[in-house]
C-alpha cells in the first residue's frame, strides 16, 4: 500500500537514513517477537525495497518506536490493521463507515 506515493519500505529507509542508521543496526534493534533474536540485515533490506513486508504488528510498533514514525502511518503503509481494531472490525457496517470518513478525511 502506498499513501502519498510512499511505500513502508520507502518511510523506514528514509528515516533510517535521516538517524544515521546503517541497515545492520536497525536490524540488529528490532527484535522478533516469538524468538527476541534481531531481524537480518537482508530481511531489512528486502522490507526497505518493499520484496516483503513487516510480519506482525510487534514489528512495525517496534520501528514506530525506533524511528519516530507516527505507528498508525506506518500500519496504514503497511496496508494492516492495528491488532486492537481487529476485534472491532468485525461489524461491517462500522469498518465501512469508519473507511468512508478515513477518505473523506484524506481527500480534505
């Protein structure tokens, strides 16, 4: 998914490389949730040239809270759902509303 013409991979590269991070020590700081090991540097570069995308939300939290990116512009880049509206999101009518004042709000 891309908002304003950005990609997820493009928002962590750019502020990746505005905190004068090299791939190897953001990798080395975003941790796995079910193991605590890093991710790789090669799973980092695939997500910053957008060939795979973040696996869980733990994840992108985690790069929200290391790169100071807003976490709910980074799912919306992500194209996920954040998992405390995923419960909520199962009343049709209330994920169609919300989305249709989510564009209106955009296209303001």
């Amino acid at each position: 998914m891309s908002a304003d013409g950005v990609t997820f991979g493009q928002a962590i590269s750019k502020a990746r490389k505005a905190l004068g991070l090299s791939q190897k020590e953001l990798a080395a700081r975003v941790k796995k949730e079910e193991s605590g090991d890093s991710i790789s540097p090669q799973y980092l570069n695939d997500i910053e040239h957008d060939r795979r995308s973040p696996s869980s939300g733990h994840l992108i939290r985690q790069f929200s809270g290391i790169l100071n990116i807003p976490e709910d512009y980074l799912f919306a880049l992500a194209g996920r759902l954040p998992d405390d509206l995923r419960t909520d999101a199962a009343d049709q009518d209330k994920v169609v509303a919300a989305f249709a004042s989510f564009r209106r709000t955009l296209k303001e």
